[in-house]
C-alpha cells in the first residue's frame, strides 16, 4: 500500500515506473566485459557517426577476448567466410590493382570477420543477446530512423521526396535496406517479457516499415513483400501475430506520404509492358548496361575475379570501349552484391561468400521446426531475423552491401539465435546434472542363484 498522504500514481506512470525496473533488470543481468563493451562501443561508431575509432574498438573487443569465460567459438559459417577470406588474399596477386585489393579489400573484410569473432564469443547466453538487440535497436531508433524522419518533416532534406540520413544511410536504397536488420530485431522483440520494451518494439516496427516506404525504393517494396508473406506463414496459426502484421502494414502504408508508391506502379508498368516516365527508363537502362559490362567483366574473370573492391576501377576501363559509355561510363558500381561478388571474387569466391547465408537461413528452419513449439519467443526471434536478412538480400539484388557490418551483423544475428534456440530445447530435452547430461540409469535384471543340488 502506498504511504499515507502518498498520491498513488495513474496508469501511464504506473507503465513507465515499471517499465523502467524492467530495463534496469535487463541491466543487472548482464555479465559485463571488456570485450563486450568494446563491441557495444564499436556499434555506438558505426551507427551514430558520433565518435571516431572504430578500428580501435575492434583491437580492444579482439584483445579482451583473452578474458573471456568459457572456450572461444569458431561457428561453422566463420569458417566459410574465412575461406573467402583466404581466396580474396591469394586473388590480390591476379588483379590489376592489387594495392587497393589488399588494403580496401582485404583488409576491410577482415576487420568485418574480426568483429563477427567477437560477436560469437560474446553474445554466449540470452542476457547479453536481449541487451544487444534493445541496444542496437535504441541506436538505429535514435539516430538514422530520427535523423531520416526529420530530415524530411523538419528539414525537407531528401533526394526526389525520397528519405535519407548521412553516411551509409545517404542514400534511399541503402536506407531501406540497412533497415530490414533493424526491422527484424524490432518485429523479434515484439513479444518481450517486458512490457515497455514490447510496447517499444511495436512502435518502432511501425516506423521502421514506413520509413522503408518513404525511401521509395523499389528493390525494399518487393523485398517488403517478401518479409511480410515470411512472417504470415509464421504466424498463420496464431490469430494475434497476424493481426499485429495487418496492423503494422496498414498503419506504415497509411503513413506513408503521397508520391510513395508512384515508382513502385512505374516498376510494374516496365513488367507490363507499359510506358514509363523518361527518369525512370533511363535509370533502367544505365542498370541493365551496368550489369552487361558486369557480365564482360566475369566472362574475363571467372576464377580469381578482378579483387576484392575494386570493381569500380576495373568498371572504368571496360566501359571506355562500350557503346552506350554515356549511360554507364565511368567507375560505376554494380547495384547488385551479387553480381559484385561474383565479378571481384570470381564464382568460387561468390560460393564461399554466399554459402554461410544458405545455410544459416536452412538451418534456422530446421531448428524453429523442431524447438519451436517449446520455446515460442526465442522461436520468433530467430523467425524475424531470418525475415530481415532475406529482406536485406533482395534488396542486395540491387545494391551492393557485401562489405557492410549490417550484412555481416544479420548473418551473425541469426546464426547466434538459432544455436541459443538449439541449446535450449536440447537442454530441455535431455535435463543436465553438473556438469554433462544425465544418462538414462540401465537396470539389471537379476539373475537367479544357483544352488546346490
């Protein structure tokens, strides 16, 4: 009872009084280290733009792995990208600027497996993953979805009405596909034991999916639809999850200001067969001579590719001797990870780098269906991050995001997830004593004695 002459406190206090003992409590579980705390400063980098030192953050998340509890961790997809990694190192010798492969290429993607190392020896139990995710999720809340929102209500920044912020996130395209991470790990908390954290989650998983309409990006409205129909299966037998998805989708369509679904309709008149406005033709023809030259440039490369990189540069001369040379002169880009891979690792170094991605996303589906049921949350975790890094993909159909921490991330992510799930349900399964598994005790039957006649 509160004190007398104490005015109880109405329901909104009440929620946040409780919501935040709740994030104190996500706090105080936690088992701090320095490793994990240089990873959590390393993201703070890389997603504010606020604080210099990112590679610095890695030494010291990679040092402390030293004092980290517990055996170091080499998953099965760290090995894959490790033999990219490798392959890219001894493709340096076959390039044409084998400087720029090593130090912009090579390097660069080390740092990234680097991190990546840290994130599997440190994200080890659900607290530090639970805190990690509502982290990133209050980084990319308050900096590119806030800065990308007031950039086009406040400031009237965009480019053609499309919403953007800075750095990685300068671009639309770019906007909508690093997005699709924090799509999902927002749409994972949506079933938090928190109440306040729920209620955050759904929030911001509402905004985060009309920002990606306002981005107008036409590679994020398909890669839209494929999250949307993932996360329906998912929850086709559960009435509540579907609601909350048709909630979310109409309330972000509603949002969505007017002019957003204009370049969508000009994409299905291009299928069509109808006319589209001239910005738009040229767009598609300058994409599909990109990806001709792409294709000169694989033909050419097909082993070792051109090196990790450096397609731009490499872009730049085949397309000297192209006849629409006005249209995709220059050093362009690919707009495709995948076709970029493939031209700057050639087809073995496109397999070893795109390998991890198959098999995270099939083993996510083997581990929900068989520990699912027991564990529906941590089960929803694991489905929304494999929504969110399939929508990522798609969108790398058309940009190029192969030498991104966020790619890298959601991999990551969702391997993390899966195996806690497949922990879990194997500790359930068979219940430990101590230290190892409690083996099933074997009886004898006893046997007569004999006796003497």
């Amino acid at each position: 009872m509160p004190h007398p002459g104490v005015r109880p406190l109405g329901p909104p206090a009440q929620v946040l009084e409780t919501g935040l003992k709740g994030l104190k409590r996500v706090y105080k579980e936690v088992d701090w280290s320095i490793s994990y705390l240089a990873f959590l400063f390393y993201f703070v980098i890389v997603v504010t733009y606020r604080f210099p030192g990112a590679s610095f953050a890695i030494a010291a998340a990679v040092a402390g792995l030293i004092f980290e509890k517990g055996p170091r961790r080499l998953p099965y997809w760290m090995t894959w990208l490790a033999a990219f990694l490798i392959w890219g190192a001894v493709g340096v010798t076959q390039s044409r600027f084998p400087q720029l492969a090593w130090n912009d290429g090579v390097i660069e993607f080390a740092k990234l497996w680097l991190i990546m190392l840290v994130a599997v020896n440190v994200l080890t139990n659900r607290a530090r993953i639970r805190f990690f995710l509502i982290f990133f999720l209050f980084l990319y809340a308050t900096h590119p979805i806030r800065g990308a929102l007031f950039n086009t209500i406040i400031y009237n920044n965009t480019i053609e009405d499309r919403v953007i912020w800075n750095g990685a996130w300068a671009n639309p395209n770019d906007m909508a596909a690093l997005t699709f991470l924090a799509l999902g790990i927002s749409a994972g908390l949506l079933k938090d034991r928190s109440d306040l954290i729920r209620k955050a989650a759904l929030v911001a998983t509402g905004v985060m999916a009309c920002v990606i309409l306002m981005t107008q990006s036409r590679g994020a409205f398909i890669a839209m639809g494929v999250f949307a129909m993932l996360t329906i299966l998912a929850n086709r037998k559960q009435l509540k999850g579907l609601v909350a998805i048709a909630v979310v989708g109409l309330g972000a369509a509603i949002a969505a200001p007017a002019g957003t679904f204009d370049r969508f309709s000009n994409l299905t008149d291009a299928v069509a067969g109808g006319s589209v406005d001239a910005d738009d033709s040229n767009s598609m023809k300058q994409r599909l001579e990109i990806w001709r030259i792409a294709r000169r440039i694989i033909t050419d490369h097909p082993v070792f590719g051109v090196g990790l990189s450096v397609y731009n540069y490499e872009h730049n001369i085949y397309a000297r001797g192209s006849a629409q040379t006005d249209i995709a002169g220059g050093a362009r880009d690919t707009h495709s990870t995948f076709i970029r891979m493939t031209a700057e690792a050639g087809w073995l170094g496109s397999f070893l780098f795109f390998t991890p991605f198959v098999l995270a996303i099939s083993r996510a589906r083997r581990v929900r269906k068989k520990y699912g049921p027991l564990f529906p949350d941590q089960s929803d975790n694991v489905n929304y991050c494999e929504a969110g890094l399939i929508g990522y993909l798609v969108c790398g159909i058309f940009g190029s995001y192969q030498a991104t921490i966020f790619l890298w991330l959601a991999l990551g992510l969702l391997a993390i997830l899966t195996e806690g799930l497949r922990r879990a349900g194997v500790q359930t399964a068979r219940p430990t004593m101590g230290r190892g598994p409690v083996r099933p005790m074997r009886t004898r039957v006893p046997q007569p004695v004999p006796t003497s006649r």
